[in-house]
C-alpha cells in the first residue's frame, strides 16, 4: 500500500469519480486506475462498483475510515516537519555545565529569546558526561560541556571548541596552602579534597591528575554546583581544583583564596592543568534555523565573555 494509491481511494471516495479523481490528484485517469487496481491486488478485494458512478463495495467502506486516518497522519506528519525545517519548533533544549549557566550565557539566552518569541527556551545545569548522554538520547538539542573525546567522537556529532581555561586551587584564606604562589602537587595531596561527583568531567581530570603522578587522591567530599564547593572550603582543611570560570564569586569573597598549581618548567610532560570547553550538537539539529541560530550566538558571545571573566577579579570590587 503506497501512499498516492491512498489519496486516489480518498479522492474516489469523495468525488464518486475516476476523472474527477484524477483532476484533484493531478494526474491522469489511467494512473488513477491503475492506483486503485493496484490497491485492489494488494488487498485481494474489490473497493469500487464500477458503474456510472463509482461506489464503495463492503470492502472499500471497511477501509475508509483507516484511509482518512491514514492520510490524515501523513499530512499532520509532512506539516511537522515543514515547520521543523522553517524553524517553527515550540522548544529549544539546552544542557550545559553550572559555571557556563551562571556567567557566560545569560546574554545568549536573552537575545534568542527576542530572535524566538515563540520558542520556549530550557536550560538545564548538568556535568558533562551527563549532558552528553542525555544529548546522545534525543533529550537536548545542544550541549556545552568540558571535552570528552570518548563521549564525541560519533560521526553525526558535531563539535566546536569554545575555549580552554585553567584550572586552579580554591582554600580557604586562612589555609596553609595559601602561603604557595603555585601550590605544589605533592602539598597539594597532603590535604583532603572536595571532589565533583560522578558524571562530571571535573571529577575525572582531578582522578586523572593525581593517579598520573602517583599521589593518593583524598577524596572527602561530592559535591556538584560552585556555591556548595565555596560553603564548605571556607570552613576549614579541606581544598577543591575546580575550573577559572567557576571560581568568580571566590575571587571576591575574602574568606576565600584561589591559587595556581606549580608546574615543572623543565619537564615536558608537566603541562599547566586545563580544561576544554566545547559546544556540541548533531548535525541534523544543526539544520534547523533555531538551534542553529543559537549555536551561532554562542560561537560570537564566549569569546569575548571569557575575557570579561577572567578580567572580573582585578576589575570588580568585593561585595
């Protein structure tokens, strides 16, 4: 059963006619005929009395009503995806990372929101492992995370590189660590750690790092947002590596310090600690106007609102 025999059964059906059909399909009567046979064959049962005018026989009447339906969803189906591809959608679906959320795309959602009155904007904080999986399942249309070769390397993602930030130490003011420039690694190990939990990329570049250089991690604490990370850091030993832009409120707050981490200048293999955050998405959402749009409003924002952010410190007085 195809779908032009479909409309010629309708067509029929409504006109009690093979020219008439045939004149609102737009096609010539022996096609029209030939459709119906066709159908007829398929189903091993007439659907028309062919006389002066046609009429439905027992079987043709049975399979109006699926016909209409039929035909019905095809239609609704075909309108669909034509708003789709003209960017008449009712949702954009975004997940990126809390740092990302909190400083970097308030001006971003703003100017899609006057671009796309009539599509409602969702933005949810998750870590990045997580936002990329619930990407991979259809559930947002466009992440922005910290990199991950192995969550997007599939080739219908596609993947922009937004910009690379270090990553340093937040203290407490009073914490012995705070009398380091650069913070030492194996000082740095000495002390018991406030960790992102799991599904976060933080999580696994901070394991990462310390098996890499043979130091015991001292995990103590999970925890997944910045403010939770400042409220408990700031009350005694405990210490976080945690990524610049999440460290904008600490640079103000006095009960707290942020410190680099020492690096070997003579050594090859001891880079400054970094992390790359990129912009995800596939390349079929790429396609539609309103995804694509605010994916173009990303690639022109980030830039310069990372240097508003790493300049915020110097620029910006506490309180």
């Amino acid at each position: 059963m195809r779908l032009e025999q479909i409309q010629a059964f309708l067509a029929i059906a409504e006109t009690g006619s093979f020219q008439q059909a045939a004149l609102q399909c737009g096609v010539t009567q022996s096609t029209i005929s030939r459709q119906i046979q066709g159908l007829e064959t398929d189903l091993g049962m007439p659907l028309f009395h062919r006389h002066a005018q046609a009429k439905l026989t027992v079987a043709g009447d049975r399979l109006l009503p699926r016909a209409r339906k039929i035909w019905q969803e095809w239609q609704t189906a075909t309108q669909e995806l034509q708003d789709l591809r003209q960017g008449k959608q009712p949702e954009l679906c975004v997940a990126a990372i809390h740092s990302i959320c909190a400083y970097y795309l308030p001006p971003v959602l703003q100017q899609f929101c006057q671009a796309y009155a009539d599509v409602q904007l969702r933005v949810t904080a998750l870590g990045s492992d997580r936002a990329l999986k619930v990407l991979k399942d259809g559930l947002v249309d466009l992440a922005i995370v910290m990199n991950n070769r192995f969550l997007v390397t599939s080739g219908e993602m596609v993947v922009e590189v937004l910009y690379d930030e270090p990553i340093k130490v937040l203290m407490a003011a009073d914490h012995p660590l705070s009398q380091f420039e650069a913070v030492p690694w194996d000082a740095l190990a000495r002390y018991p750690q406030v960790v992102f939990k799991d599904g976060y990329g933080m999580q696994r570049i901070v394991q990462e790092q310390f098996a890499r250089r043979g130091s015991p991690l001292k995990a103590a604490l999970e925890l997944n947002t910045p403010d939770a990370f400042r409220g408990v850091v700031r009350q005694g030993k405990m210490v976080a590596l945690l990524p610049e832009s999440a460290l904008v409120e600490a640079y103000h707050d006095p009960t707290l310090t942020v410190r680099s981490i020492a690096t070997d200048a003579n050594s090859l293999t001891d880079l400054p600690l970094t992390r790359q955050v990129v912009m995800v998405t596939t390349s079929d959402r790429l396609q539609i106007p309103p995804i694509q749009y605010f994916y173009q409003l990303v690639r022109h924002h980030f830039p310069q609102q990372l240097t508003l952010a790493q300049a915020a410190p110097a620029c910006v007085s506490p309180g």
